[in-house]
C-alpha cells in the first residue's frame, strides 16, 4: 500500500519536473515509515528493494524517454539486482535514494542507487545501501533491448569508463541472467 502511494506521488511530480539526460542522477526523498518499511527501529530489505524500483521509474519519467514511455506503455523491468548493506536506516530517519543509468549492452541496462542520509555529524552523509539492477524494458507486447529504446540518446557510456567494482558487479549481473 504504502509502495503503491508513494509511487502515484512520484509519477504526479515527475509531470512537473524538468526533463533531464537520461544519465543524469536523480534524487527522491523518503522517511522509513514505522510498521510500513520498518519493524519498531530498523528498515526492512524488503523496503529498500521497492524503493530501487521507484528510482527507476523516476529516471524513466523525468527523462527523455517520458512522451514514449506513456505513449507505448513501456515500464522498466529488473532481471537482476545486487545489494550490499551497510548500515540500518532508522524508523523517520531522511534519507534520498539517488538513481542513475551506468550503462547499457545489447540485452540489459544497468542502474546504480545509493541510499544516503546524515549520520550523527550534521554535515556528513553516509551510504547506507548501495544496489547495481539489470533490467529490461517491457512494452505492452514485447521485450525491448536498450539498443531500440536509447539508440536516439546517443552511444552507450563505455564500461571502461567505471570503476572496477562497478564493471565486477555488471559481469556477476551478467552470469546470473537468464
């Protein structure tokens, strides 16, 4: 329910934003809600997943792709997703998930997010969750491959071009697809 709220909320908002590179990195805003994404202290895995999901849903919306998305009913679908865990987001506690698209090959794009938020000194923020997904496009009738949807925005970013944990993550992405 509450994935569901937040979602309608985010699309309601990605109306009025700006279009920006489908590169770019994107930012939303939540708070764990208690008994929602959190038991009584700590948020669920579950909880961050979903918000992964909301994050590309907000790229694929406030992008160039926006007109197309709505017109041919494309929705970004994931194939696979690593996360790694470093900290517990805490029930109220602000925090942003940031998106952004890292690359993409013949069969899959691939998305980082970051779940970040103050820690204890007011200025520093700190990475709590980090998520590489693998996904597809899906259309009303078909699977599409990125080289159909992004041929227009131009080449694809070079996967040399990425620090090497991020290329490891991408080649264990890329043996556990189907």
């Amino acid at each position: 329910m509450v994935y569901r709220l937040r979602f309608l909320f985010m699309i309601f908002h990605s109306l009025w934003e700006p279009t920006q590179s489908i590169y770019g990195l994107r930012r939303l805003s939540f708070f764990p809600l208690p008994l929602m994404d959190t038991d009584m202290k700590r948020m669920f895995t579950h909880s961050y997943v979903s918000l992964t999901a909301l994050g590309r849903w907000h790229v694929f919306f406030t992008s160039e792709l926006k007109r197309l998305a709505w017109q041919h009913k494309w929705a970004p679908l994931t194939t696979a997703e690593l996360m790694t865990y470093r900290g517990s987001l805490w029930a109220w506690q602000r925090f942003e998930v940031t998106t952004r698209l890292l690359y993409w090959d013949e069969s899959h794009f691939y998305v980082e997010h970051a779940f970040i938020a103050k820690y204890r000194v007011p200025s520093k923020n700190q990475v709590f969750a980090r998520a590489l997904a693998q996904g597809v496009v899906r259309s009303a009738k078909t699977v599409l491959r990125p080289p159909v949807i992004f041929a227009t925005l131009g080449p694809s970013p070079a996967l040399a071009d990425l620090p090497a944990r991020t290329q490891d993550d991408i080649a264990q992405l890329k043996k556990i697809a189907v």
